[in-house]
C-alpha cells in the first residue's frame, strides 16, 4: 500500500450534517457575492473555480470518478490547441504553395524577380 493515495469518505450522520453544513456555507457565500460581483467583477477572479466545483462535488457525495482531474483537463485541452493549430497550419498549406509557385514563375518569366526577393 506504499505509495497509494487513499480517499476517506465519511459516512456517519454527523459526518453527513457537517457536509450539508458545508455545503450550505459555500452556498450562503455564494448567493452574498453575487451582488458585489456585479458592481466589482474582478471580486471573482479571488474564486479558485475549480476548488470551489471540487468541495461542491465532496460534499455531495460525488464519486471522485465522475469529476476529472485538473491534469487530464488540462491534457485535453492541450491536445485540442494542438490539433487547432495543426488544422490551421493544414489550411494555410496551399496557400503557402500557391505563392511559391507564383514567386517561382515570376522568377522564370523575370529573373530580377529573384534578385529583388533576395532569393
């Protein structure tokens, strides 16, 4: 068992009550921060989102297999920006080739083209 990480769930009607208890105080502050939020957004930005989604998903007994980890987001999402980049470097390819191709006739037709180009 060396080096597992375990998960305590407590499950007694005390450890129950003091969820629900949790639960209502992130609720309570919530619902207080809502009007300041509108004159100060910025008031927001001192949330840790995903804390506050994660202690929700705790306290109501959420199995720790539904929510996902920060990490495998966090890889999703780089393999989505990877792959957008990948598309857009797809998209500009002909683009790329139809200009080479048209430096290569100017080139062909013109050979001070080239020399103007520096190529």
């Amino acid at each position: 068992m060396d080096g597992v990480n375990l998960e305590i769930a407590y499950t007694s009607p005390s450890a129950q009550a003091q969820f629900a208890t949790r639960l209502s105080d992130i609720s309570a502050f919530m619902r207080d921060l809502a009007p300041l939020a509108q004159i100060k957004p910025e008031l927001l930005q001192s949330i840790d989102g995903r804390e506050l989604f994660d202690s929700y998903a705790k306290y109501r007994n959420v199995s720790p297999s539904v929510v996902r980890s920060q990490e495998d987001i966090d890889a999703e999402n780089a393999a989505a920006a990877e792959a957008e980049q990948e598309q857009m470097v797809m998209q500009q390819a002909p683009q790329m080739a139809g200009a080479v191709k048209d430096i290569a006739q100017a080139k062909q037709a013109d050979p001070e083209v080239g020399n103007l180009l520096n190529i």
